[in-house]
C-alpha cells in the first residue's frame, strides 16, 4: 500500500481561533435558548441557573465577537467570490452527488464554505448589535462609562433581530457542521491542521496546486 501525503491547511493558532468561536457558539446557542422561552429553562441547569445565564450570556456573546474578527480578518480575501462559484452553485446536483469531476477546480474554500462565512459575518455583526441593546448592565456602566442609553422602541426591535438572527446563526451552523461531517477527511483540517493530498486534489484541486507550487519554491505554506 502506498503512504499517504499530507498537506498543511490550518496553523495551530487558527485552529485555536475556530475552536474558541465553535465553542463560544454552542454555549451562546444553549444559555439563549434557556433565556428564550420557558419550555427551554431547563437548559439554566447547564450554567448553574437561570441568574448564571442572564449574566454569563452577554460576555460569551463577546468572546465569540472578537473570535470571529479574528477568524474573519484570516479568511476574508479566501472567502471573495470568484466567478468559478457560481458554476460551483448552478452544479448544486453533482456537489450532492459526489460528481466532482463535473465541478470547476477550487480554492481553498467553495461557494458553500463562502456562503456560510459571509452569512456568518452579518448574523455575528447583527447579533453583537442587537445583544449590545438588550444587555442588562447598560443600566449602569453602558450608560455611566459609555454614555449608551436605548429607548424602549430601539430595545423591542433589538429582542426581534437578536432571535431572528440567531435561529438563522443556528441553522448555518448545523449546515457547516453538517457539510464538515460528510465531505470525509475534513474535520481533520481543524482538528490536526492538515488534509490528505488526496482530499485536497478532490476537493480543492486550484488550493493543492498552489500549495505543492509554494513549497515547492521554499516559501512556507497558507494560513
Ligand atoms: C462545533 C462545531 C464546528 C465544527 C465541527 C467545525 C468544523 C470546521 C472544519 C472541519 C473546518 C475546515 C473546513 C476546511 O478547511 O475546508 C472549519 C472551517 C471554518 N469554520 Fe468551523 N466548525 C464548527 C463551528 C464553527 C462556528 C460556530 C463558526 C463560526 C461562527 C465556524 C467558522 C468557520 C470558518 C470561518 C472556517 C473557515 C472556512 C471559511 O473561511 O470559509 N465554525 N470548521
């Protein structure tokens, strides 16, 4: 049997990066539902109760604002879109089908992975917002230290783009789960740092050539 060749694809402090956001996310997903209906209290236990939640929900919220500026200061120029995603997008089908001999070669990440950063960015900007609002301590150093005061009209809207923006946060999440899960070979990325060389002349064959093309003339391989 042959040996397999690895490609690097993610530096330990990225992969750090992702997993403080992925975390800070599941834990905002699990004490916001806590806080937003009734039949979801039970979730307080997770944090120790209803009052831990209420205090620790804002400051997660924050930890995942600043970890996703640092993820989205590294990946913005490799999420731009190129003209190659749109035929990616209209061969929906052989993407569902596995047909990647039907697709145009790929950068390091594909219309799918693009979408999903892009919404990711606006449902992040639009829940830190409207979570700035809605955060109880505006009452006191938001107002003294800040000088942030909100009406009540600014508060409603604030609560409807909070959930609004999170059940939607929430369903790109599990379609980026989801898409990590099935394209086999991908949770190692984030997991180790690198690929197979195989995974990467399946799915990201423009990424691959341009890595094997860097190293091959001495410089250090991406980000
Ligand atoms: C806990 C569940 C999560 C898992 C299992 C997971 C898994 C992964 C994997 C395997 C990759 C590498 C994909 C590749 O290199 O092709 C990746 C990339 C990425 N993930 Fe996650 N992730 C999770 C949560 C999140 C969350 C919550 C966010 C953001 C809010 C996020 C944002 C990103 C970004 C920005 C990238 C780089 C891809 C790009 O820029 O388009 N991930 N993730």
């Amino acid at each position: 049997m042959s040996e397999k060749t690895y490609v690097k694809r993610y530096s330990a402090l990225a992969r750090a990066n992702h997993w403080v956001t992925a975390i800070s996310l599941v834990l905002l997903a699990l004490s916001g539902m806590a806080l937003f209906h009734p039949s979801l209290y039970f979730l307080t236990g997770l944090f120790g109760g209803g009052a831990n939640v209420r205090e620790f929900h804002p400051w997660i919220g924050l930890v995942l604002a600043i970890s996703f500026l640092g993820l989205f200061v590294r990946f913005w120029k490799l999420n731009l879109w190129e003209r190659n995603d749109n035929v990616w997008l209209a061969r929906l089908r052989s993407v569902l089908a596995g047909r990647e001999e039907d697709l145009p070669e790929m950068g390091k990440y594909n219309a799918g992975q693009k979408m999903v950063f892009w919404l990711m960015s606006i449902l992040i900007i639009a829940l830190f917002f409207s979570g700035v609002v809605l955060w109880d301590a505006k009452h006191e150093w938001m107002a003294t230290t800040l000088g942030l005061t909100f009406t009540i009209e600014q508060s409603r809207i604030a609560v409807l783009v909070h959930a609004i923006a999170a059940v939607i946060a929430i369903v790109v999440w599990i379609v980026h789960v989801y898409a990590a899960i099935w394209v086999k070979g991908t949770l190692s990325a984030m997991v180790k740092g690198e690929v197979t060389g195989g995974w990467g002349w399946r799915h990201h064959r423009r990424w691959l050539r341009e890595e094997v093309g860097k190293t091959a003339k001495g410089n250090p391989p991406a980000e």
